[in-house]
C-alpha cells in the first residue's frame, strides 16, 4: 500500500489472452489467463507491472475466437478496475 500523501495512478497499457480452453466440466464455459501490462506513476517515477489474470466466461455456442478473447479480457479488466480502486488509482 502506497504511504499517506504519495501519489499513484495505475495504467493499462497492454492487454492480451495468454492461454485459453474449455471448463472440463462446465458447458459453454472458457478459462485462461490474460496478461495485463500496468504503468504504475508513484513520486515521479514509472514502474511496470506484468501480471497474469487467471479469467473465466461463459460463452455462447458458436462464438468466434474473437468473441471469447474479447470476453476473456472484459473479464479481466473489470479485476483490474477492483485492483486500480482498491489501490486507489
């Protein structure tokens, strides 16, 4: 957590599906992971964060792979606006 009277902000500044596949059980269902690039500006200075968002949806049956990564990244960029408001940036 950052120290009382600093200032940060957080960006995404790249967004990614790194691996997807069906739920072994659920159907209709997609898991993977999205990279996510952060820029983190605290006190001056830059600070890029990698991260790797384990993600799920459900999908409709007969959507494109397009329509599952776009899913699958909404997904993980509504964790990283948790993330930006809990942190406070």
């Amino acid at each position: 957590m950052a120290r009382l009277g600093t200032e940060m902000s957080f960006a995404l500044i790249d967004i990614s599906v790194s691996d997807k596949q069906a739920h072994p059980r659920l159907k209709d269902r997609t898991t993977g992971h999205v990279r996510a690039v952060l820029a983190e500006q605290q006190d001056g200075r830059e600070q890029v964060h990698e991260l790797a968002i384990p993600v799920w949806a459900d999908i409709p049956p007969g959507s494109s792979n397009e329509d599952i990564d776009m899913a699958l990244m909404l997904k993980a960029a509504s964790i990283i606006a948790r993330l930006k408001a809990t942190l406070g940036g």
